[in-house]
C-alpha cells in the first residue's frame, strides 16, 4: 500500500512537470496574458541589482543579486518594449522585477529601465529587453536556460544575447531544454 502511494505521487509530480513543460514558452510563449493571473516566483525586490559574471564558455552575463543569471526571450521585443511570457510562461521564466530602484554593478544604468507588466508586475528591461529567471537553474551561474526552445538567452551587459551554447551543469547532468 505504502508502495501505491508514493508511485501515485511520483506520477502526480511527473503529470504536472510534464504539463509545465509542454504548455511552457515554446514559440510565441503563452500569450500576452488577461491582466488577472499575477507572475508567481518573480525575482523582484523593493531595489533589483544587475551584476556581471564569468560563466564558463558563455563569457560575461548580467545575474541578479543572487547572481542568478538573466535571459532575454526572442519572443518579446526591445524597441517598443512587449513582454510575452506570463501565466504558465512566466512560472518557468519568473521575471525580474523590482518594487523599486535598480542598482548596477558591471552594467550601464543607462541600458537598464522597467516595464510594466499586465499582471501588474513591473519588469526589468536591459536595452529595452525583459529580463527573466529560469526556474531550473538550481544555483548562481547555473545557466541551464541557455538556448532553451532555441528563443531563450543569457543576456550580455549591453542587452544582447549570448548564443554560445552552455556545457551541461554537473548538478543537473543535462543541458537546459525540455
């Protein structure tokens, strides 16, 4: 019986990975959202802090405070700034976001800015580009989003994309697709 039940729950956790997965930021990404789903898991904070770090063959990228390396998705664009990934996108990619003022260590803080999102969030942007977490990298530098559904990027200190592919991160065993 115990049995039973801990493969009934393995396969709960499976189904609802699985459905993450393949609902996720493929493509277009989810849509440009109704306004009433809130962006749950942002990375957001009463003051942001974009920083600059060596990670592996992908050279210099812009993390967070935590030093949570940063992704543009191809998706969106910069000039006008339009953020495409919410709902079940934005729980894969949380944005970055801020409650308040931004500070900068490594990047032009003239390039950085925020949107406002339409769940209500306000989103930080590098050189008019949003900027997202991925939900599974597991650590800072991990970058295990890189090249994801070939849309998703670590993004360089002026806002451009990295497109260097990232070698497998020995904590996960696998590269970052789906």
């Amino acid at each position: 019986m115990l049995a039973i039940r801990h493969i009934t729950g393995y396969a709960a956790t499976g189904a609802a990975v699985l459905a993450l997965t393949l609902s996720g930021c493929g493509g277009g990404g989810s849509g440009s959202g109704d306004g009433s789903a809130k962006s749950t898991g942002s990375t957001g904070s009463a003051t942001a802090t974009l920083n600059t770090a060596e990670v592996g063959k992908l050279g210099t990228v812009v993390t967070d405070s935590k030093g949570y390396v940063l992704y543009r998705f191809d998706a969106d664009s910069a000039n006008p700034t339009r953020v495409s990934c919410y709902d079940t996108c934005a729980q894969v990619w949380p944005p970055a976001t801020t409650q308040g003022g931004v500070t900068t260590n490594g990047v032009d803080k003239s390039l950085v800015s925020t949107v406002k999102r339409t769940d209500g969030g306000t989103q930080l942007t590098l050189a008019g580009w949003p900027l997202y977490r991925y939900a599974k990298d597991t650590g800072p530098k991990d970058a295990q989003g890189q090249g994801v559904d070939g849309t998703w990027f670590a993004v360089t200190p002026t806002g451009a994309k990295i497109t260097t592919t990232a070698p497998a991160s020995p904590s996960t065993g696998g590269g970052g697709g789906y």
